[in-house]
C-alpha cells in the first residue's frame, strides 16, 4: 500500500514537469521559494531569505517546523501535512523539506509557482556523501523533479570549534553565483550543490567547480550509552580524523582549500557502464 502511494505522488509530482531543458531564469519577476531542513527558526534559513531578496523581492519562506536534519528525500505520507502561517510571506510546515517544496508549489503559491527553489543555508557542509542523508539538498531535488530550477546551499563549520558559522561568507558570494549560474541555465533533472568553505569572506580563495567527492567511512560509528534506569541507547557519531583530503577535484577536496564547491548533481543514479554489463549477462 505504502509503495502504491509512493509511485502515485510521484506520477502527480512529475505530471506538471516540463519536458525540455530548464532555461535561463530572468531576474524579472523572478519568484523564489525557500526551504531547508534546519526548521523554520533556524539562522540559515534566514541568511538563504537575505540571499534571495538580494535576486527578486518575490520570496516565500516555506520550511519544516522542526529541525528535519539527515530525513533525505522523505515524503510524509501516513501523516497529515499541518501548515502554519507565521509571517508575511512564512509557512511552517509539519513535515518534511520535500513536503514543504510540494506545499508551496502545489498549494500556498499555485497560482503562479515558483521558478527558483533555494535550499539552505545548512548549518554544515553537504558534501560527498552527505548529499544522500541531506533534507537541504532533498528540497532541492523535489523542486527539480517538479521542473523548477534548484540550488542547494551549505555553510561549512567546524560544530566542536565553539565557533558560530561564517554566514556572512555564505551572504556575501550566494548571490552572484546564483547569477551566473542561472544566466547560464541548470540542464533539466540537474541540480546545483553549493558549499561555502568554514572561513571569513576575505580568506575564500575562490570558486571551484567540483565532482561529488567521498567522506572517509570508517569516521561513522555507534556510541553507546546508558540511561538512568541502566538500558542502552544509541547516537550515530563521527570520529573526529585529522588526514588530509585528497586533491581530487572534489566538494571535499575544494573546502578544505577553503575554495566555494559548485557541483552539479543528475537525478538519474543510473551506471551505464555497469548497465551495459548487466545487458550482457542476460543476453
């Protein structure tokens, strides 16, 4: 039944798609819809309206009411969607950031939908792998599989460095890229992955466009604990490792420059080479 519903809200989804390339989007009553999966509240949510305001004065705040880190793609589908107005232009959403990008096209601004989804700023990178767990860079794709053209935006920082995140690099270089990049048109089912480095503005070295890159898994681990009554629980961790990422042309390999990442990402997962190989065996 589950799975019934799944390919039923994807049928709905993808109807409305267009079925060309995504062209260039013209700053003229450019209408952009915002959302992340750091909730409604969060600072970045708001540094990604500064963002926007700086490319059109149409912008929508449509975000989570509660944090909604690492939920990926997920779309709520044995939950109600609960929809709050909390502002001018700003819905809380009890849901997800893929419901959310649904809600505003679909719904809140059906009458005339947006043509930008930004996603972001999240509070940390999302690269390499990170791109999989990600809710930020879910909205993103959600807007691209509806055919809206889609970025996602992460702001780099160290969590255990005591230190806030520099937004103001995420502030001070968004806009133009967002520019340029939009001048230049996101092919359809292409979305773009933007990550500003853990550094103030003055020390970014500049922009590299980059592959997706691979975080090294043996950082991933369990930790263990008790609570008062002496049962176990569980938190996901990340050992903290100090090698060196590789010059490799990658989201990871560019932060670590403290260079802004700009990688395009393809809905299509499909390995051809590999494809191609499987064909033979079942000739």
């Amino acid at each position: 039944m589950a799975e019934e519903k799944r390919e039923e809200a994807f049928e709905q989804r993808a109807e409305h798609s267009p079925s060309s390339l995504v062209r260039a989007v013209s700053s003229e009553r450019m209408r952009i819809l915002i959302t992340n999966d750091d909730g409604i509240h969060s600072e970045g949510l708001d540094v990604c309206a500064e963002i926007g305001r700086a490319l059109s004065d149409d912008v929508w705040v449509i975000a989570p009411e509660f944090d909604q880190s690492g939920v990926s793609h997920s779309l709520s589908l044995n939950d109600p969607l609960r929809l709050r107005e909390i502002g001018e232009r700003r819905f809380a959403v009890k849901g997800t950031p893929t419901d959310c990008v649904i809600m505003g096209a679909r719904h809140v601004i059906k009458d005339r939908p947006p043509n930008l989804v930004l996603a972001g700023v999240n509070r940390g990178r999302n690269a390499g792998e990170d791109v999989i767990y990600s809710g930020t860079v879910a909205g993103a794709v959600e807007g691209t599989i509806l055919g809206i053209p889609s970025l996602a935006l992460s702001q780099a920082y160290r969590s255990r460095s005591g230190e806030p995140p520099h937004w103001e690099t995420a502030v001070r270089f968004g806009p133009d890229i967002i520019r340029r990049v939009l001048a230049a048109g996101i092919p359809r089912d292409v979305l773009v992955n933007i990550n500003f480095p853990d550094c103030a503005p003055a020390d970014v070295k500049g922009v590299a466009v980059t592959s997706q890159g691979r975080n090294r898994q043996e950082r991933l681990n369990i930790d263990q604990r008790q609570d008062g009554r002496g049962n176990a629980y569980y938190w996901i961790a990340y050992v903290r490792m100090r090698a060196q990422p590789p010059h490799d042309g990658s989201d990871i390999s560019a932060l670590a420059d403290n260079r802004i990442a700009v990688t395009p990402l393809r809905l299509d997962m499909t390995d051809e080479p590999f494809m191609t190989h499987l064909a033979q065996l079942f000739d």
